[in-house]
C-alpha cells in the first residue's frame, strides 16, 4: 500500500516538472520573439534612413553622376537596399571597371570604383573610340583634339558599342599593354594593318618598323631612347627596331648621300 502512495506521488512530481520546464521553455521563446520583433521594427525606424552616399576611387564621374547612377536617394532604409543591384546598374557605365558597395551603420551607403582610364584612340570610319587598356570603348568622339593619345589605326573595329571591347586582335592588346607613359608620349600612332609589320609613328611623324608585337614593350623603349640620341640635323627617314639589338636608321638624302646605320644595343 505504501509503496503504491509512493508511486502516485512520485509521478505527480514529474509532471510538475515536465510543467516547469515547458513553461520555462516557453517563456524563453516569448523573449526571443518579442526581441527578434523589437529589433526588426527598429531597423525600419528612421534611424536608419539613408543620409549620406560617400564615393571612393572618383577622378572622371562626379559624386552626383555616381549617385544618379546607383538609383539610390536618402531616405531609403539602409537594411532594404539591394547592394548587388546597386554594383549591377553601376557596372553599365563603360567608365566603370569594378564597383564595390557597402552599409556603413547607421545612414551611410560607401560605393567604391575603379575607373577606366583612356589608354588609346581607336580609329572607326569617321569617329574615334576612347579605349582602355584591355580595348574596352569608353567613349565615341568626332575629333581627337581633347585627348593627346596615340591612334591605333589598320584594323576595323568588332563593334563601336560602349563598354564593348573593340577588338580580340593580339597585336592591339600588346600595344596597349605597352603603352606606359613615356611610351604614350612618344608615340602619335600605331598601324596595325599588315601581319606581323607593326609601325609606330612619332609625335614627329617618324615611321618605326617594329615588326611582330613579340617583346613590343622592349622595342619601344629602345625606340625611345634610341630616337633620342639622334642627330637632330639629320632628316631621319625610318627607324627599324625590328632586332631588338640592332636598331637601325636611315636617313633621308641630303647632298647626294643616302644611308642607313646600325647600333648594337646587345651588352652582355
């Protein structure tokens, strides 16, 4: 008999328990509601209104042009803007290579780009194409006297489309890959017309025979400093950088003579 009171008492026990502990299981997930709830209402407060867009990495586009850009405007609640959307409508400017877009707590969206910069013109029919330094079109212009870069010229282009790429041809991305400063001042044009008969011209309109873009980085500073140490009084007809260890000169005729010299740049 004792034994059966003690059973049913024990067994009342464990069902308070069991009462307990639900309860204390259900308390908790109230509280993590009602907080869950709480935050969330707060992030679509005012507070976190978007106030400020801050633009890294600008030299061409305006803070103002970026903005328009990004379709963003102040107001939006920071926790719903779609920053993959944003870099998406960004990366539609042919200026734009690469675009970053971050929240920065509690009203500020950061967008960094990199810009493209002009490497070279183009030249398509009648306009010439701005392009960068993997071909990419950047812009389209009638005239070039508001860019002092060199004409990449003896091909036609694949399509004039802004933020296309112009051409696949191995000789123009060479040349644009060589194309450091110095070099791009140096030089007023580059004709790519006949294979493996690259001639790059001076700013003073002397032609250089460069032959295949193999090594074309290194044949151009050799032009370059070669060119530099000629003899100014002398008429120079073509330069031939060719052997890139033996550039040549000729010289146009003047009072009966007409010659072309050879230099060993070779110094091991």
């Amino acid at each position: 008999m004792k034994q059966n009171t003690y059973r049913r008492r024990r067994g009342r026990s464990r069902k308070k328990l069991d009462i307990r502990r639900f309860a204390g299981v259900l308390k908790t997930v109230f509280v993590i509601t009602l907080t869950i709830m709480a935050l969330y209402l707060f992030s679509q407060s005012p507070f976190f209104a978007l106030q400020e867009i801050e633009g890294k990495g600008l030299q061409r586009i305006s803070l103002s042009e970026l903005t328009e850009e990004s379709g963003l405007s102040k107001g939006q609640n920071l926790f719903r803007v779609d920053t993959d959307r944003v870099k998406r409508r960004l990366l539609k400017d042919p200026l734009i290579e690469r675009a970053e877009v971050k929240r920065r707590l509690p009203r500020t969206i950061v967008i960094e780009i990199k810009e493209r910069q002009p490497r070279a013109l183009f030249l398509a029919n009648d306009a010439f194409l701005v392009i960068d330094r993997k071909g990419y079109c950047l812009d389209k212009i009638s005239s070039m006297r508001s860019y002092n870069l060199p004409i990449i010229t003896g091909i036609k282009a694949s399509t004039t489309e802004l933020g296309k790429k112009v051409s696949s041809s191995r000789d123009m991305i060479s040349i644009l890959a060589a194309l450091d400063p110095d070099v791009q001042n140096f030089f007023s044009e580059f004709n790519i017309a006949g294979k493996e008969q690259l001639i790059a011209y001076s700013r003073e309109g002397i032609p250089v025979l460069l032959g295949s873009s193999d090594n074309l980085s290194q044949k151009l500073h050799v032009a370059v400093s070669f060119m530099k140490s000629l003899n100014s009084a002398m008429p120079v007809e073509y330069v031939d950088i060719r052997a890139v260890n033996a550039p040549a000169v000729k010289y146009q005729q003047i009072g009966g003579t007409n010659g072309e010299k050879l230099y060993n740049t070779d110094k091991t």
